[in-house]
C-alpha cells in the first residue's frame, strides 16, 4: 500500500504569488529607494561641484575662475533641484540635475581639455537616467541618455589634449584623470548594479501578479484547496491519453444546509474551511483536492489501487467525525458522505465524475456518514444522481463502508 503522506498545496511555479496589496506595497517600497537614489545621486554632484571650486581655487584663481563660478551656480542649481523633488517634483528634479551635470562637466572640459579625462564622469550621468527617471518615461530615459553621450563626443572631439583654455599641468593633469577614471567607474558599477536590483524586483512583481491570477483562476478563495478548472483540464489530460489508473471520490458534508440556515453563513463558511483543511492534510502531494461547490469536494487520486481506495477514504472519514466547530453556543460535529469512482481507459471526465456522484448519491440515500465506491471496469454511461421518482440500481463493483 502507497504512503499516504500529507499533500502540500504548492504549485511548480517558483515565483510566490503578490496579492494586489502585496504588489502596492513593493511598488512603494521601489518608488522610495528611487527618490532616496535620486537625492543621493544630487548630494554626489553637490560636493563634486563644491570639490571643483575648492580645487580650482586652489590653483590659479585668474585661469580659473570661470570654473569656480559655474562650480558655484551648478551647487545652487542642484540644491534648487533637490528642493524641487522635496516637494513632489521628483522628475523636473532629477531632469534639471543630470542636464547641470553634464554642462558643467563641457564647461569644465572646455578649460583644462580632455586631458583630465573629466568626460569619463558622463559615462554614469548617462546611465543615470534610467535610475532616476521612472519607467513611465523611457522617451524621456533616452533623451537624456542621447544628450549626455552626444556631449561626451563633443568632449572628445573638439577638446583633445592641449587644447583648453588654461591645460591643468603634467603631473597634475594625470593625477586628476586617474582620479575622474576611477570615479567614474565606480559610478557606473553601482549605477549598473542598482538598476539591476530595480529590474529584479520590477520582475519579482509582474511575475508575483502573474502568479496570484493563475491562483485565484485555479483556487478556492475561501478554503485555499482547487477547483473544477485543474481538475477537469488533468481529467481531459487522461482521458486524451488513456489513462485509467485514478479514482476520484466526492465528498459531501451531510446536513450542511442546516447549518447555514440555523447558524448563519460565516458559521457554515468555517466549517468548511477545517474540512478543506483535514481534507488538504490527508492525501498525498500527487492527489488534488478542489472545492467542487458548495460543501462538496473532489478528491483526484492518480495511481491508487482499489483495494487501497476504502481504507483511505474511511479514514478520512473519520478524520472529519473529529472535527468540532462552535457557533452561537453550539458545538458542531462534522460527517461527511463519500461516494468514490474508479477511473477506466476510454472514459470522459463527466463519465467517471459522473460515476462518482452516483456512489455519492448512494451513500447519501443509505443513511450519510459513510463511503460507497464504485469499481468501474469499462465506461460508464451514468448521468449523475437519479431522479427521487426511479428506482436505484447499484453499479457493477458497488462496495460500502459505513
């Protein structure tokens, strides 16, 4: 006999599915490490702006000073763009603060040349635009991007070595490359790496959404087991493949609507959901447990043999008398009516759920609490439950089990 262990309600999808809420609530969290990426990305060129104008001061203050009083303008500038995304305005900030940067980088080329290697700054104000523009303006994301590396050119190619207005010095022309080349790839690697992180958890989202609406398309929403639509779709599965090496048992809670009339719905809606609950512990991982309406549910079980059928279903059975459930004062007591089905080759899935609800139905008319299977052993032509006015005739292969 197969180990009937306890069956885990998972799917093999590997991304965990975000509830509308869940996916608010990242999204967010996104939007405030953006802003938070923004500011940082201002307060960076805010002391790279003041760092030129202690440097270039430092040297000569006459070649100099146009350097030293753009550095000051840009440094208010950024302040008045960071005060722009304080106040909501989060993308004219952060679009007037990389267009400052990358002037003032031309500016600063246009002195001391392209020797000082200052254009390899724009290589992360350029990637910068899709950090800190949001992905509802990816035209704008290029512009920026297009604008920084066609200023970049212009740095390259019309500011060669030797050719600023006041060239920096030997030594210190080389020691100030050395310093932009690093800077700048630093920045690229941390820009690269946080827009990485972005798109991961962008995907971490649409794929948790995705998964949440494959849930709700193929769950119960109140008891968290399936319902009809994977059941039928492996059902057709089988049958399209021939496959006949299944049983399928419904499960029907007896008196339940007496419960819901006399107690109320909430009352009725726990009940059920502790059955979904036993019913989930009870069967293997391979079997599928659905809500199939109602207080009925269907069991799918691939792979079991009849002898093993009985035993299990009655155990569940008395799984369930264990249930107690109070409403308004009163203790509920659960049982339940079983009717099983062996499935065959050349079925259809309404033929052997058919099957099913006719030993149900017998079960039902024998006095509740109990387990009728029917062992089928070609197709069967049942039509469901029989009319009240005829008469029952059991199926070939009719076994009980109170």
């Amino acid at each position: 006999m197969k180990r009937w262990r306890k069956r885990r309600h998972v799917s093999g999808s590997e991304a965990a599915p975000l509830t509308p809420d869940q996916v608010q609530t990242l999204r967010d969290r996104q939007d405030q490490t953006g802003q938070r990426t923004v500011r940082m990305f201002l307060l960076v060129f805010f002391i790279g702006a003041l760092s030129h104008v202690a440097l270039f001061s430092s040297l000569d203050a006459a070649h100099y000073r146009g350097i030293v009083l753009v550095s000051v303008v840009d440094a208010v500038l950024v302040a008045v763009a960071f005060l722009l995304i304080l106040e909501g305005y989060e993308t004219r900030g952060a679009v007037m603060a990389l267009v400052v940067a990358t002037l003032h980088m031309l500016w600063v080329v246009m002195q001391v040349s392209a020797s000082a290697s200052v254009e390899s700054i724009l290589f992360p104000i350029a990637v910068a635009p899709f950090l800190m523009i949001r992905r509802e303006f990816p035209a704008l994301r290029v512009a920026l991007s297009s604008f920084t590396i066609g200023i970049y050119l212009v740095c390259e190619i019309a500011f060669p070595a030797g050719t600023g207005e006041h060239p920096l010095d030997g030594e210190l022309a080389d020691a100030f490359a050395s310093g932009n080349r690093i800077s700048a790839g630093i920045a690229v690697l941390a820009i690269v790496a946080l827009v990485q992180v972005k798109m991961s958890a962008t995907r971490r989202i649409l794929e948790g959404s995705a998964r949440y609406g494959e849930l709700r398309a193929t769950t119960d929403e109140l008891t968290g087991v399936f319902n009809r639509r994977p059941i039928i779709a492996q059902l057709s599965q089988w049958a399209a493949r021939g496959r006949g090496n299944y049983a399928i048992a419904l499960i029907d809670l007896d008196y339940f609507k007496t419960i819901n009339d006399e107690y109320g719905h909430d009352c009725g809606d726990t009940v059920i959901q502790a059955v979904a609950l036993t019913l989930r512990s009870h069967f293997r991982e391979a079997d599928m447990v659905s809500r199939w309406g109602g207080d009925e549910f269907l069991v799918l079980m691939p792979g079991v043999r009849h002898a093993d059928l009985l035993p299990v279903l009655d155990r569940l059975r008395q799984a369930i008398n264990l249930i107690e459930k109070r409403c308004k004062g009163h203790v509920h007591r659960v049982t339940v009516s079983i009717g099983a089905s062996m499935g065959a080759m050349g079925q259809t899935p309404d033929e052997c759920i058919a099957a099913a609800d006719h030993a149900l139905y017998r079960a039902k008319e024998e006095g509740r609490n109990r387990v009728v299977a029917v062992g089928v052993s070609e197709p069967t032509h049942a039509l469901g439950r029989p009319s009240p006015d005829e008469p029952v005739t059991p199926a070939s292969g009719l076994a009980r089990h109170p």
